[in-house]
C-alpha cells in the first residue's frame, strides 16, 4: 500500500471523501516505527569454554596443590642442605681461622717428598760405599766360601738401590695430591666467594686438629731452616753417631 501524501490527505478531508477515515488509519499507522524484530543468540560455545575452565581451575585447586606442596618440601631440602654445606665449608677454610688447613697440607706433604729424597739420598750414598767396601774384600778374598758371601753382600746392596726407586713413585704421587688440593681450594674459595663472607664469619670456628700434650701444641717435626734456627735431623743423626 502506497503510503498518502500530506496534500492528498487534506484534499480528501476537504472533499469528504468516503475513505478518509481509512486514508487517516493508514497514514497512523505508517507513522508508527516498525516492530522490533528479537534476535537469539547461542551462547552453548561461551557456556561450555567457561565450564571447562572452571574444571582446570578446579584440578588446580586439587591436584596441583599437592604438587606445590612436594615442591615447597623439596626446596627446603635443597635449602637445608646448602645450609649444611656452608658449615662444611667454614670447616674447611673459616675466614677468622688463623691457619689454613689446606697450604698446612700441602707444606706437610712437600716435607715428606723433601724428607723421603733426603733418606733416599744418605741410603744410596751408604750403598755406594759398601759397595766399595765389598769390591776390596772380593779381591783380597781367595776363591771360596767367603769369596761367595762377599758377592752375596753384592747383590744386597744391588737389591737397596732399586728399593730406592720408592722415592721417585711416592714424589709423583704426592705432587699429584697436592694439585688435587689447590684445585678444591680454588672450588672452595669460589663457591665462598658466591655468598657473603659475613655469613661465614658468623659461624662458630672449626676444632683445631692439632694434638696436645697438656698445655703444650703438639706440631710434629718442625722444619729446619736457617731462619728458624731447628736443629734439623741430620743434625741429631751425627750427634748420636
């Protein structure tokens, strides 16, 4: 239907024509805005995708809690046991401590290759000599039974140099542990140098190793230098001698 014009509606009013009051209902109701059309939406996607988070917040809330739980008791441990490896450290090389365990190692050791070629020396120089010794017996000995015990005392002597050998072996080795010391000393110092040396400080000092005979330090055998004025013991071999 063809909506009237305003001009046409007054001409008709004017006229009295038969339909105005079917032209005026019509002209009323095309001035009406248009009815609403209502538009449903599916919101099964939205529901669902909030359903499902719910159920992993849930499995979280379950779940999960005990996993964070196993974590939190395992992170305590690790912690406990980093405590306990500071104290072990602290042990080894304190900051206050007035010696240092590992270069009093390493002196010991270096005394005993020290002391052992010193020994190994004076024993071959006494082999040498009764080997000369045991070469002017030979020839002033005639053919015989003490000719035959002099070339047995030969081969003794022969057996003390090689057992002197011992001092070649013993030196590789213990130079070979005192390069495995000062490779943990510098781990050591590396790993302390990580945390703060006020941390150390504060832990009690280790126990002291060093033995006693009531009041008095027992050191062990003192190095005979020229500053230290220590009878060496050399010295206390010729005395006795």
């Amino acid at each position: 239907m063809t909506k009237p014009f305003m001009a046409e509606l007054q001409k008709a009013r004017k006229s009295g024509h038969p339909f105005q009051a079917l032209i005026e209902d019509g002209a009323a109701a095309a001035a009406l805005p248009a009815p609403t059309q209502v538009v449903q939406a599916d919101n099964t996607e939205v529901l669902r995708a909030i359903g499902d988070l719910g159920a992993k917040l849930d499995r979280f809330l379950t779940m999960d809690a005990a996993q964070i739980d196993q974590i939190q008791v395992e992170i305590a441990d690790i912690s406990g046991r980093i405590k306990a490896t500071k104290v072990e450290m602290a042990a080894i090389r304190h900051p206050l401590a007035g010696d240092d365990k590992f270069q009093q190692a390493s002196q010991e050791l270096s005394a005993v290759v020290s002391a052992t070629e010193a020994a190994t020396n004076t024993i071959m120089a006494c082999a040498e000599e009764l080997e000369e010794v045991v070469s002017e017996l030979k020839s002033s000995l005639p053919e015989g039974y003490h000719n035959d015990r002099v070339n047995d005392m030969v081969d003794v002597i022969v057996r003390i140099y090689e057992a002197c050998n011992f001092q070649d072996l013993t030196g590789q080795r213990i130079t070979k542990v005192v390069r495995a010391m000062s490779f943990i000393e510098e781990r050591v110092d590396a790993m302390m140098g990580l945390w703060n040396r006020r941390e150390f400080e504060a832990m009690p000092l280790p126990p002291s190793v060093t033995k006693k005979d009531e009041n008095l330090d027992l050191h062990g055998p003192a190095e005979a230098t020229p500053e230290s004025g220590n009878i060496s013991q050399a010295d206390i071999d010729a005395l006795f001698g």
